[in-house]
C-alpha cells in the first residue's frame, strides 16, 4: 500500500497538466486582399488531444477584413482548406493573393484538405498541389 500513494500522486499531476482537448493555434498569420477588404488566414494547430492522438492541421480561413478566427476544423465557415499534416517533411500551406477576389492556396501533395471551396462570397479560392522538395 506504501507504493499505491505516488502512483496516485504521479496520476493526479499527469491529469491536472493535461489541456482540455481544445486546439491549440501555434502559429497564425494573416494576409490581407489587395484593395484591405478581404483577408486569408494560414494557422497551424494542434488538436489538444495529445495522449497519441495529437495531430497537427493546416488551415486557410477566408473572410472580410475583420475576421477573427474563433472556430477551427470544420465547425468554421470561413475555414476553406483544412488537412492534416501527414509527415515531418510536409510544409504548412502558402496563400498568395492573384488578385481582390481570387485567393491561391499552394499545399504539400502528401496532404489531402477537406473542404476544397472554389468560392466563398465574392472570393474564388484556387488550390494548388506542390511536392515536397
């Protein structure tokens, strides 16, 4: 019974440094549309789920100028390209912008986004498969 107390001890540090399974933005970078009315959003983030089930996701979030990005996966509306980074290689995603209402997202070949939207409003979204170097 004299081992049972630290492992119970052990186990409610472990529990209490846990996060609450909400994800976790590590890096977040916004570009704004030419004529500053529209912006796009690249985010990294990582799930919170830790505990092996951690993964890391890319997403692009399109939307007006004031944008703030509060949801993330699919639960936003404003989230066009969203895919899981699938290798250590793989490099997160790059948006440039052709012009006021067109937004180009280049993404690693080795991902596969969901929620591939050719439009949001007026923007028209053109995503582009690049290989690893």
């Amino acid at each position: 019974m004299k081992f049972g107390v630290p492992i119970v001890v052990a186990l409610l540090m472990v529990i209490a440094g846990c996060d609450d399974g909400k994800p976790i933005v590590l890096t977040s970078s916004r570009l704004p549309s030419p004529d500053g009315q529209s912006v796009a959003i690249v985010e990294s983030v990582d799930n919170g789920l830790g505990f092996g089930q951690g993964m890391l996701y890319d997403e692009v979030h399109v939307g007006p100028m004031d944008l703030r990005t509060v949801g993330h996966f699919d639960f936003d509306a404003y989230v066009v390209f969203y895919a899981a980074r699938e290798s250590i290689t793989a490099s997160a995603p790059t948006v440039s912008w052709v012009d006021a209402n067109h937004v180009r997202i280049a993404y690693d070949a080795s991902q596969s986004p969901t929620r591939p939207f050719d439009r949001i409003g007026r923007i028209r979204v053109e995503y582009v498969a690049q290989s690893s170097p």
